[in-house]
C-alpha cells in the first residue's frame, strides 16, 4: 500500500510487520532525516532497523549494517555482514569480499583466501555490463592473479563455475518500484 498511497503509515505498518524492504526503507529515511527523531535516539533506530531488515535477508540492510559495526568498532560484526551479503547474490559485496579474502585490500582482517577471492570476483565476469562491474572485475583479478599460481587460477575458475551454480543469482538488488 505504500507504493500506491506514499502514505508513511502504510511504509512503517509493513516495517513492524517484519517486511525486509520495508524496514530497510525505514532505517534509511531516518538517516537522511525523512523520519523526525530526537537526535540521541536516531542512531539506535536506524541500527534496529537494518539490523531487522538485515536478519530478514535484505543485502543492502546488510552492508549498511556492516557500515554501522564498523564504524563502532565491531570488525568481526563487518566482516560477517559482508560475507552474508555476498551469499545472497548482491553482486557489490561479493566483489568486496573477493576482495578482501586477497587482501586487495586487506583492511579489516580476513583470512587470507586468494583462490576464493579470485573465485568470487571472477563470477561477477558473467555480468554484462551492470553498475560498471566489467571495469572492476578486469582491474582486479590481475592483481589477484599475480599471486596465484596457474593451477590456483584454474581451481578458483572451477570453484566460481560452483558458486554460480549454489547460490542465489547475482543481482544489483535494484528497487522495484517507485522509491
């Protein structure tokens, strides 16, 4: 009902009703401040509600959520949020963990995995040409591949090909409708 009326009420109803996309909608109108909250409480409500959206399977509330635990300190929580988000498909994240798994860069203290994180980036080569990914693929898995050895190159192929086919299809996640 939102999408149809842009009636705020509906937007929250779904929210506290456990809709993902809709408590992602939420958190995010209250951090630009589309939401009036007092100050020292819009923090902690933003939180819960990428939190809830982020349990709920929202990639985005994921990332967002990673953002927030970073900023807090919390690298573990970052670390894992990043890694759900890339299990779902979201084809940004899956590009950031790849990687970070080769530590190009190594920022926030993942293991140190370069055959997965070759593998990961090169599953986004199965794009065509969305949100400019061609362009950081072919950038970044020369710097990968510089540290594996032709045999790693070709079992981290072999281990995209098994990604691709085990988990979600890769998507941008883009919004459906008019938000």
């Amino acid at each position: 009902m939102y999408e149809i009326t842009l009636d705020d009420i509906w937007l929250e109803k779904a929210a506290s009703s456990g809709n993902a996309i809709a408590q992602y909608w939420v958190a995010t109108s209250l951090k630009q401040g589309e939401i009036f909250l007092l100050p020292w409480r819009r923090s902690e409500a933003i939180e819960k509600w990428y939190k809830l959206s982020a349990e709920g399977g929202n990639p985005k509330s994921m990332m967002e959520l990673a953002v927030l635990l970073f900023e807090k300190g919390n690298i573990e929580g970052f670390r894992h949020w990043n890694e759900q988000a890339a299990v779902t498909g979201y084809a940004e994240s899956i590009y950031g963990y790849g990687s970070y798994l080769a530590h190009e860069p190594d920022t926030y203290g993942f293991p140190y995995e370069p055959v997965q994180g070759y593998s990961l980036i090169h599953s986004l080569s199965i794009l065509d040409g969305g949100g400019g990914m061609q362009e950081n693929v072919k950038y970044k898995l020369p710097l990968i591949a510089s540290k594996l050895t032709p045999s790693q190159i070709l079992e981290a192929k072999e281990q995209s090909k098994k990604w691709i086919s085990t988990h979600p299809p890769l998507s941008f996640f883009p919004d459906k409708l008019s938000r």
